[in-house]
C-alpha cells in the first residue's frame, strides 16, 4: 500500500502564538461497537417504531446503521465502527430514528453524546436517549475500544474511516419501469464504503468539475439555472439512494467473494455483463448500471451519483469480465475501472490509485485500469456488448420457459 499524502500543512494559516500541545497532535484508533437499545417509544398508533441511528463523530465522519423493523428493542450484530486518527477531544454523538417510509423525513426518537472517547467507561444500564422536550427514550449500549494510532500510519488523516466495508442496495421501481434492465423492472443503485480512501486520495487530489464541459458548465456554473438544476439532480440522488424499508438491501462485505455477488443477476445466478458509471467520494463509492436510453443515461450521470458535488475523489466507468474471456466463463473475474467521465475529466495518473485502493479494501480482487481513450478498453467494451447480446437472447429464453416450469408447480 502506498500513502499519497503531500506535504500535509502546506498551505495552513498558523493564528495561535503557541505550538499546539503534544496531546492534540496525538491521533487516536477507536473501535465502536453498537449493541442494541431498549425501551424505544412507540411512534405510531399500530405496532412499534422501525429504528435506524446516525453516529458521528466532530461532524467529520459518520455511521448510519441498518433499520430493525417493528421494534423497540433493536439489535445490531454487525455494528462495528472503526475510525483512526482521531484528537484526544473527539466527541461521538447518536441520534435515533423511526424509519417511515411514507414521510419526507423521518420520527425522531432523541440522542445522546460521548465526550470521554479515548477513557470510555460503559455506563452501567447504558446511555439515556434524551428526546424532544428532555423526555427519556430509552437507553443504547455500545462498547469502545481505543489505542493510539499506531507509527506505522503516520500520515493517516484526521477521521480516516477504516472499516469495515458495508453495502446498501436500493431499488427504484419508477425508474425500473423506465429503464427496464431487468425482468423485474427494478433499477438498482449501489453504495459501499471503502476504507482509507484519503490515504490514496489525498483532499490535494480531488478531481473538480470539468470547466470544459458545456454540460458541467450548465449544473455547476454560479447562476439561477444552475442552481435550479442542482436542485432537480439532488432530489434525484435522494429518490435513488434513499434508505427504505421495503425496497433496500444492505450488509457487509467481508471478502471479494461478498463484493462479486454484487453484479449477480437474480434470475440467471450469473454476473450480469453490463456497464457501471461510478464516483468515489470521501468514504464511499457509488454505482449503478448505465446504458444508452434516456432514462438509464440520466440516472447513471455522474453529477447524480455525487449528488451534485463540484468535486470528487475519482470518477468513470466500470465493467465485470471473465478473466480468460466471454467465450471461457470459469470462476476468475476482473473489474476493469476508467476514468470516463466528462463532469470531473479524472487525471489518468490518478488510475494506480484507484487500483491500489480497491486491491487494499478487497485483497484477491483482479483489478484492471485504462484511460478512457486507451484501445485496450475500446475492444474489452466491443466484447462486453457482444456478450450483452448472448445475455439478452438466454434471457428471452428462460422467460419463454417460465410459464411451462411454473405449471408444475
């Protein structure tokens, strides 16, 4: 792994006649384990709540939990949470939600704050979740473990998320119906965290929006038009990757073979040959599928994925492929990453990052990277699309068998 931070401090204005302590300067590791809670409030007439929290820590970095359904006593199994470099001064603070689809926003239940990360105590009956008008909502157990950042890492950014990787998946059926890339007319977005991103894209390194691209120049330019237009794809980016109960999927990617079930059709049980356009932003990588057609050119824009942000750690286009080719599918796969993208035009030397920050969080992945303009990727793309064709053909088949098949049921 290689660290490409530059000359951290370059360009810092110092207004302290002091050095900072020798405290401050000392990063920290935590390692946050969130349990469960109990004695949430009821939020509606019928049933219980269906709670979810936000964890953030200094406003800088933050965890957004999985929602437990009709509960009000929630357990998260898989809530762990590690942060790295952190002041001695950090503060944690969680929030809890009611989870309700049908609303703009969603109930609050109430939070509550940890000041003392670094010499954390567990309270005895956990901590009390104060809600609106000072009520008591019940209490929320978690454990912490922290150590000082290890020398090993000493160019670490504050707040650097170190796992682990989670995923959330949710499917638009309005756009499904409008893109149609799949029998159930569902249209997928993707959302993984990956960790130590900075480490191999330094805030020096952010890729901003293309002043070239007339497209770029209409969302981003300082104007009423612009602004209106960053308005429709931000609401646009809420629809899609809006955490729901009835239409989401999320867990862990605990090994490469976690992150290829990703790209499986659900009805074929193989990996869909497709392409991705994608964009990675401080802690997490987005994705989903993208195609000619209107309505799936549109969702996969790039300014969408990053909700309208004026800049980006990297950007382009992604395809799965069978390692030995479309004609000897075994089980050997490579993800083949570009830097196409006309809204942020990515520095093609910024490429081996890319590669070494996906090889990092997922050791085993066979990981390819080109130019847009390299040919190598025009003809990996002239085979995918090949194969696309098979695909759609097998797939009329078995949609030609299901009615018999079904009959025997």
């Amino acid at each position: 792994m290689s660290s490409y931070t530059l000359a951290a401090g370059l360009v810092q204005t110092i207004v302290t006649t002091s050095p900072p302590s020798d405290d401050y300067r000392i990063g920290y590791d935590i390692v946050i384990n969130f349990i469960s809670a109990e004695g949430l409030p009821k939020m509606d007439i019928i049933g219980y709540g269906d709670p979810y929290f936000e964890a953030k820590i200094d406003d800088k970095v933050r965890f957004i939990s999985s929602i437990q359904s009709n509960t009000s006593t929630p357990n998260w199994d898989d809530g762990e949470w590690i942060v790295r470099n952190i002041p001695r001064t950090a503060k944690l603070v969680i929030r809890l939600y009611d989870k309700d689809d049908e609303k703009v926003t969603d109930d609050y239940f109430g939070q509550f704050e940890i000041t003392d990360l670094i010499d954390y105590r567990s309270p005895p009956n956990g901590h009390t979740i104060i809600g609106p008008l000072g009520l008591r909502h019940g209490q929320f157990h978690l454990s912490i473990q922290s150590s000082k950042t290890s020398i090993e890492n000493p160019n670490l950014p504050r707040y650097t998320f170190d796992g682990p990787c989670y995923y959330s998946r949710h499917n638009s059926l309005p756009i499904g119906r409008l893109t149609m890339v799949n029998e159930d007319c569902i249209y997928p977005t993707w959302k993984v965290q990956l960790r130590q991103i900075q480490t191999f894209f330094h805030s020096q390194f952010y890729q901003s929006w293309n002043r070239h691209h007339k497209p770029a120049q209409m969302i981003f330019n300082d104007n009423l038009r612009s602004t209106a237009i960053q308005t429709t794809i931000k609401m646009a980016h809420r629809a899609f990757y809006r955490r729901t109960l009835k239409n989401n999927q999320s867990g862990r990617l605990k090994t490469v073979d976690d992150l290829w079930k990703l790209f499986v059709d659900e009805l074929t049980k193989q990996i869909k040959p497709c392409i991705y356009t994608y964009i990675i932003d401080d802690n997490t990588w987005r994705f989903s599928e993208t195609g000619a057609g209107f309505f799936i050119d549109f969702a996969s824009k790039h300014a969408l994925l990053a909700n309208a942000s004026e800049h980006v750690c990297y950007a382009g286009e992604f395809h799965p492929r069978p390692k030995f080719g479309w004609e000897n599918l075994t089980d050997e796969w490579e993800l083949v990453f570009d830097n196409g993208s006309g809204t942020y035009a990515p520095n093609s030397n910024l490429l081996s990052n890319l590669k070494e920050l996906f090889t990092f969080n997922f050791p085993g992945l066979n990981v390819l990277v080109y130019d847009h303009k390299d040919p190598h990727l025009k003809k990996s793309i002239e085979q995918l699309k090949l194969a696309q064709e098979r695909y759609k053909n097998s797939f009329t088949t078995i949609n030609q068998l299901l009615p018999p098949l079904q009959s025997f049921k």
